[in-house]
C-alpha cells in the first residue's frame, strides 16, 4: 500500500495494486478474452493517464458501472483504429459511479486558475458522484478509476449507484431526445425496452405528450410501471407501420432507438401512400442516435462520416427543403451529449423526485465475478437488454449515505 503522488483534500491510503475487468485481445470469446485479475495497477493521478485520454482527471472508488453499445463495439475490434485501447490489456467499461477521492491535480488547477480557464465543481472528495465516458468507454470496470469530471455530477441521496451509472448517460440521452416533444405530440418509439428507450418514454409524457406508443421484443413490459406506453407492439408479430389505427391518425415525432428505420419508413411510404407519421410539411419528424446499421465496421474517420454525417446531413436538407417534406418526417440525427454536466444534473433532479424510474434489466444488477462480468457484456451484445446493464462492483454504505 502507498500513499498516491497527487494533492487532495482529503488523505487516504492508495493501494498499489486493484480488481479490474481485463481484455487480452479483440474478439467475440468472453470465456477467453475477458476475465477478472486481481493485480492490476491502480491509477494515480498526476502519474498516469486514462486510457480514453481526456484531461484533468479525478480518482473514484468505483460502486456501479453501467455498459453501453460501444462498451461491445471497442470489444469487437470493428472501430479499434477509433475507438481501440492504447494497448491491451485493457479495463473496459465508460459509465461508472463511484466515491470520489481525489480531485483534479492541484498544479493543473493552479495553471488553469492563472488562465481564466479554472473550473468550479458542485462536488469534492467524500462525495458519490456518476461520469459517462469521454472519447472512448473504457477505463472504469475496477476498484478505482480515473473519470472527468466536467461531466460528472453529484448523486442525489435517494438515488442508488446502480441507478446513477445507468441514467449518466442513458437517462441522459433520454432526456436531450425528450427536449424535442412539444405539449399535445403523438410519439412513437422504436427500441422502447433498451436502455434509453425505457427512460425515452418516461421522459416524453413529462414534456407532454398526450400519446405515446413503443415498439419492443416485450409488449407487455412496455405498457406496465415505470415505462407506460398507452400502447406498445412486438415489432417480431406486428409491422409497426401497418398498424391501421396509426395510420389513421399519424404520429407526430417517430424516434429511431433500434437503428435503420429511416431506409424501412421511406420505402413504406413509397410504396403504400400511408404513412404513420405526418410529414414534414405538417409538422412530422423523425429523430434518430443510430445509423442504419446498428452494428457497423469503420476504421478511418472517413468511415465514419460516410457511416453518420453524410447520409443525415442529405436527409435533414431534402425534407426540409425539397418535395419530399410533403411525403417524409423533417430527419433530425442528434450527433451527441454535451460536454458539461448539466444533462447529468437534470437527469439526476427528475430521478430524485421519482419523475423518471430507473429501469435496469432484472438479471443484474451482475456481480463483479469472472461469470458475471461475462454474462452482463452477453447480454449487452445481443442488443436484447431489458433496460440497463449494471454491473455492481462494490456495495455502497447506505446508511451512511441516508445520513
């Protein structure tokens, strides 16, 4: 055990060494590639840097760790010219709550200070806080992490870390989208079950939709507490765009949670002149977080643009501009979350005052086990989670924490 080089307030013993997730390599064989070492380096501040390579980092004592698509994608190997780790192995994992226990390097604060360019946190040591990932999801499946906090946000008391980490960036997400819903809209939602789709739908009616419908594998579940869809179906037994009710009476706003939907809709309404969402012209849009293919490969940012930018920027100019807005939704690709903290203190707000219901998949939250770390990114690759994927790596004082 050692004391860490870095300044705090608050003075603590560091361990040399810590738990973490490790990776040995791309792939798709979880037994063999992933697995839980009890000998990994614990980062220190002002010595080394995080993986994602971002600045001015703090240190946590890692409770909950939320895993998201691209916690699967930088496993896959599909954009590791991107999005891939320095070196392997790796500790994955980019949404996390934990105990902070030192704040940025005071040297650093001292040049930022004389710059104009200090920051002011909400939070210090002692403090339970929740960070989403920056640049990159990794860094975070261990005892300790290194987060920003520019994007980082005290926990409400009454919100557990399992549900922190899950909302940091999924609630979060959720609630950005939900900002686009005007009182009295029609919303239908496609991939409703995932993990921001469940907190998507809760978001929206508080915005004031006076109609809310999603689509899922489970039906059923989307129509109970907390999600509450006036009505939902399994997109596997039913064609959402069929449906002669929606039909009838369009949908305002059609949100893309699954990815693909855009290709699937014009051609519908090529072909079938009955569109379930109204157009542009009368005030019909189309939101989306995907691209066409929800799995995709890219190994140049060029890729990457050919992936996302160019084929939203063509969709957003031709039905807003073109005869199309008379046939087609106005297309709106929402690129990314800010990079501040203040959608997480939102988020945090509606979660404290039971406005939005966590909703985390019920076979987790998993355990900070070889087995279980295995099963959670199992079911995060399948891209069928019920909510979020939590993996609980330490438990947290609760009493201490209701003081």
């Amino acid at each position: 055990m050692e004391k860490p080089s870095s300044s705090s307030t608050a003075a603590f013993t560091l361990p040399q060494f810590m738990r973490a997730a490790q990776i040995t390599d791309y792939g798709t064989d979880l037994d063999k590639l992933l697995s839980i070492q009890n000998n990994v380096p614990t980062p220190r501040l002002g010595e080394d840097t995080p993986p994602a390579k971002f600045d001015d980092p703090m240190l946590l004592r890692v409770l909950s760790v939320a895993l998201a698509p691209g916690d699967a994608r930088v496993l896959s190997g599909m954009t590791r010219e991107l999005q891939g780790p320095p070196s392997f192995p790796y500790t994955p994992g980019g949404d996390v709550c934990g105990i902070v226990m030192a704040m940025p390097d005071e040297g650093e604060k001292d040049k930022k200070k004389k710059s104009g360019k200090e920051r002011k946190y909400s939070f210090g040591v002692g403090d339970r806080v929740a960070a989403r990932f920056v640049n990159k999801p990794m860094g975070m499946l261990g005892e300790y992490a290194l987060v920003s906090p520019a994007v980082c946000d005290r926990v409400p008391d009454n919100v557990s870390s399992d549900d922190a980490a899950a909302l940091v960036s999924s609630g979060t997400v959720a609630v950005i989208l939900a900002d686009s819903i005007q009182e009295g809209d029609r919303v239908l939602i496609y991939g409703a079950g995932g993990g921001v789709g469940s907190h998507l739908c809760q978001a929206v009616r508080l915005k004031g939709a006076s109609y809310v419908a999603g689509v899922g594998m489970d039906a059923v579940r989307l129509k109970e507490k907390p999600i509450c869809c006036d009505e939902a179906i399994n997109y596997e037994k039913v064609s959402p765009l069929d449906v002669k009710e929606w039909q009838d009476e369009p949908f305002d706003v059609m949100i893309d949670l699954a990815g693909g939907m855009w290709p699937t809709l014009r051609e519908h309404i090529k072909r079938t002149k009955k569109p379930v969402v109204k157009p542009a012209s009368k005030g019909g849009r189309f939101l989306t977080v995907n691209a066409d293919q929800p799995t995709f490969e890219a190994h140049s940012v060029w890729a990457i643009l050919k992936i996302f930018l160019f084929p939203a920027l063509w969709r957003a100019f031709y039905t807003r501009y073109s005869l199309s807005r008379f046939s087609m939704p106005k297309y709106t690709y929402a690129i990314a979350l800010p990079g501040t903290s203040d959608i997480a203190t939102r988020t945090f707000s509606l979660a404290a005052e039971k406005k939005i219901v966590t909703c985390l998949d019920k076979r987790g939250p998993f355990p900070f086990t070889d087995d279980g770390v295995r099963d959670a990114f199992r079911l995060q690759r399948s891209r069928h989670a019920k909510g979020k994927v939590v993996i609980r790596v330490a438990e947290e004082d609760v009493g201490k924490r209701s003081q």
